[in-house]
C-alpha cells in the first residue's frame, strides 16, 4: 500500500488517502506517542509500568513537515524539532483510527 494523498484534516488530524481508495484517518497525538525512532521506542520501554506526570513540549503534536522516504515510508519532523522517526507505510496503515479499522481492531 502506498499513500497517494496526505492531507490535514484538522489541528490535530490529518489523512491519508491509500492508493487502495482507503481514507485513514491519524490523531497528531497518537502518531507521535508511537515515533518509531530509537529514541521514542526506547522511552517507551523505560516507561512501561511507571505512573509519571506528562510533560508537554511546545510543538511536540503539531506538524512541521512530512517528506516522503523512499517508496516505503515517510518522515515527519514535529514541531518542537523531533524529526528522526520513519513511518513505514505499512506501520502506518496499522495505526488507521477512521471507523472502519478501529471496528475492526475491537474484534
């Protein structure tokens, strides 16, 4: 699957139009909860189990830019700088949060 379209839908949401004619639909939040890059994962990791408060960064959900990567995925760089996670496309398509794919991930 490949993007043939991605698009802000809302200050917190974008699309993505799939080349299969599937409208996905991202939060900004979730996407960068789940940055695949070293760093993020490893964090992630560090803070499994623990209660901790959330610290917010300026930026941290909002989008800067997106470059496509090759044919397989896509780079985002956020707004408070972070830039180092490859979203592969088919990691991608595994987060969809439109109706149809979050009825499908309840079953």
């Amino acid at each position: 699957m490949i993007p043939a379209r991605i698009e802000r839908i809302s200050d917190s949401e974008i699309s993505i139009t799939w080349n299969d004619r599937h409208v996905g639909k991202y939060t900004l939040r979730r996407l960068r909860d789940v940055c695949p890059c070293a760093s993020c994962k490893a964090d992630r990791e560090e803070q499994k189990g623990k209660v901790t408060l959330p610290v917010f960064k300026p930026g941290e959900f909002e989008i800067r830019n997106i470059t496509p990567v090759g044919q397989y995925a896509i780079q985002i760089v956020w707004g408070d700088g972070h830039g180092t996670g490859l979203y592969t496309y088919e990691y991608l398509r595994s987060l969809c949060e439109c109706d149809e794919c979050s009825a499908r991930n309840l079953s």
